[in-house]
C-alpha cells in the first residue's frame, strides 16, 4: 500500500472516531489526512504525464 492510500485510511478512520466521539478537532484531523492524501495522488499524476510513465 502506497503512503497515499496509508494517509487516506488513516483519514478516514480518524474522521469516523471523530465523528463517533463528537471530537471535532479528530474529525478535522481525519480531513486533513485525506486532503493530504489527494494532494500527494494529484502529484504523481503530474510527475507521470510530464515523465511519460504513465502512457505505457
């Protein structure tokens, strides 16, 4: 597992205890992680077109 998908679990697990326990700090914590997450996603894609590893 990629440390994007790490970051997107860990998000999602903390939005959802976040959400279970009314914390709201976790909660925005867990968003944080998946906005992270995503970022890092948005990156690679970058990083494939513009080194052409992604068109094989």
């Amino acid at each position: 597992m990629s440390d994007k998908h790490v970051d997107e679990a860990k998000g999602r697990v903390k939005e959802a205890a976040g959400s279970l326990t009314g914390d709201q700090g976790l909660k925005n914590e867990g968003k944080a992680d998946q906005a992270k997450a995503t970022v890092k996603d948005k990156a690679d894609k970058v990083v494939d077109a513009v080194t052409g590893r992604g068109n094989e």
